[in-house]
C-alpha cells in the first residue's frame, strides 16, 4: 500500500502547531555512542515537533528515531525526602509566549506529560 504524499500533508495540517524557539536535545536510536545533540523545536504538536538537528546529516537521520529532550527552566520551589530519592517541586520561569501557551494547551486538553 503506498500513501500519498498530498493527503498525509492534509493529515498534518489538521492538528494545529505552535510555533515555538525551544532549546532542546536529541539522540539518535542505536547511537553506539549514546551522544545527546543539541537541536531547536522550531514548532510543536500533539502529533509531533519540527526540529533543526545540529551535528548530524540526512544520511544519519533519515529513516531514524530520535529521542527528544525539551529544555524548560525552572526554579526549586520545594523538597522533600522520598523512598526513591529527592522530591521537588518547581515552577517555570522565563517561559516564552509559546511555551507558556502550549503548557497551558495541554492542561486544557488534559493532557498526560
């Protein structure tokens, strides 16, 4: 079964983007070297993100998956000792207007993160 390029860009379209500036990290799968890169979330869904990937080429990528870590800043607000470890509780800071409305997207959608 082929799928046409046209309707999956429909599809994509459907569920709406926030456009973003994020700092974040990725790693390719199966990277024997277990390497975090450096990348920008340039837009975010809950279908997916676009990325700007630094250190990597269409050769390494294509065709992989990728583990992505957003970076949000935050301030410890409390602790609190825990069977497994140390407790804290944060809040953000410094959000920019797309961070802190796609934050509260997710809260409004019920969303589990």
């Amino acid at each position: 079964m082929t799928t046409d390029p046209d309707f999956e860009m429909q599809l994509r379209r459907i569920v709406p983007r926030q456009f973003t500036d994020w700092r974040g990290r990725y790693m390719l799968e199966d990277d024997p070297l277990e390497r975090w890169r450096e990348c920008r979330v340039v837009d975010i869904s809950s279908a997916g993100a676009g990325l700007v990937l630094s250190d990597t080429s269409q050769e390494e990528a294509g065709g992989r998956h990728i583990i992505v870590a957003v970076q949000l800043r935050a301030t410890v607000r409390n602790l609190s000792e825990a069977k497994t470890g140390l407790r804290v509780g944060t809040q953000f800071v410094d959000l920019s207007p797309a961070e802190t409305e796609y934050l509260q997207s997710l809260t409004r959608a019920g969303g589990l993160w």
